[in-house]
C-alpha cells in the first residue's frame, strides 16, 4: 500500500507484481485521504467549540433571572445548578432548569455523532460541553459543577443507560440527603454501566467523569469532614 500525491491530493494505491516481474499498480481507490481527515478535523474542532459555547449558557442564571430570583451564584451552595435552584424556588423551577442541562449535553453529543465523529472525539465534546457549564464565558467563567449536563452528553449512548444513571442517583439522593454524593457516586459507576452497555464508549465515559470528579474535589472534602450540606426537599 502507497499514500501517493496527485496535484496536492493524496490517494491510496496497491501494487503487485505481475508474471512478468512488471509492477502493476491498481488504483483501489480515488478517495482524497488527506482531504477527509482535513474535513473530519475541521468538523470535529467545529463540534468542540460548539459544544463549549452551547454549554456555556447558564440554565440556572437565566431561569432564575426570569423568575426574578436571585442570581443562584450568590445564594445557597452559590452553585448555579438544578439542586441550589430548588433550595431557592420550587420543583417545577429547578425541573426546568435540570431538563435545560440536560438538552445542552445531548444536543452537541448527539449531532457529533450523527455526523460520524470517532467515539474518542465525541468524549472531547462532552468534554466542552461539560467545561462551558463549569465555565461559561457568557458568564464570567463562573458555573457549576456539569453533573447534568454530563448526563446528557450520555444519553446518545442510549436511554437504558440514562435510566440506570437517574436510578442510582435517586437512590443515593433518598438514602444519604446528600446531592454531591449522588452525583460522586453515579459518575464514579457510570464507566461499569457503558462497560457492560457499549463497551466502545468506555474510555470517552472516562474522560467525563475525570473531569466531574476533579470538579467535585472540594464537595468530596466538606463530605469527609461532615459539613456538606443536605437536600431538605423531598425528592
């Protein structure tokens, strides 16, 4: 096999050798090579700082603007996120704000996908997308820890998997009181889950939940020395 260059394309070719010890070369294929991976490139950067910007707007501070409720960055647990919403409002508000979250992950995931984007790569858009919730740049870099909407950059990965995540997290909610120790555990478990799902997208599950892990670490801390604070709404 050959990558050859024709007037600043490349193309694949084959050669074998005939009977007569001539070299017989068979095009296999036309296909511009360097011009698709160009593309694909180009395509996925574009998804990147799609998903980034998408992610960057703020569900909680935008909602709770509308409302006429104070900006979710300077009450409760100062995080603009679903939970501090309902220590803030009610549950229909905070529903509204966790659905948005949850969409600004799927939408960009799902579009790379349908448009073919290697698994690894779709892992660095649920990345973006996870980085311009924690910091959104309409936003002064200040937002909140991504948990849905890392959620919903897996829910391409299919509904089953989306169900067992909500699960666990409910669970640990109802059992503990404690929502970062939901969300520590539900993505601590959910590269086992894709592992037994979709085994292709274990590493890309990896890398999201290193980052909503990292993200979490002075949660973890305040957990260990018993002053996080709880969810005092019924779940």
């Amino acid at each position: 096999m050959q990558l050859l260059q024709n007037k600043g394309r490349f193309y694949l070719r084959s050669a074998r050798k005939t009977s007569r010890d001539e070299d017989r070369i068979i095009i296999l294929s036309f296909v511009p090579i360097m011009d698709f991976i160009i593309l694909m490139l180009l395509l996925t950067l574009t998804m990147i700082i799609a998903a980034y910007l998408i992610g960057s707007i703020s569900s909680a501070i935008l909602v709770c603007k509308f409302l006429g409720l104070p900006d979710p960055r300077t009450t409760g647990s100062k995080n603009p996120g679903a939970t501090n919403v309902l220590r803030m409002s009610n549950k229909l508000t905070a529903a509204t704000v966790l659905f948005l979250d949850i969409l600004k992950g799927t939408i960009p995931v799902w579009g790379a996908y349908f448009l073919k984007i290697e698994p690894l790569y779709l892992g660095v858009i649920s990345v973006a997308a996870c980085l311009g919730h924690m910091y959104p740049i309409f936003f002064n870099f200040k937002g909140g820890k991504a948990v849905a909407t890392a959620l919903g950059t897996l829910l391409p990965i299919g509904f089953t998997l989306g169900a067992m995540l909500i699960i666990t997290w409910v669970l640990v909610v109802k059992l503990s009181k404690y929502s970062s120790l939901a969300a520590i555990v539900t993505v601590a478990i959910a590269p086992l889950y894709v592992y037994f799902l979709k085994p292709l997208y274990v590493y890309p599950t990896l890398m999201l939940c290193a980052l909503i892990l990292f993200r979490h670490r002075e949660n973890i801390k305040r957990l260990l020395k018993g002053t996080e604070s709880k969810i005092t709404h019924k779940i």
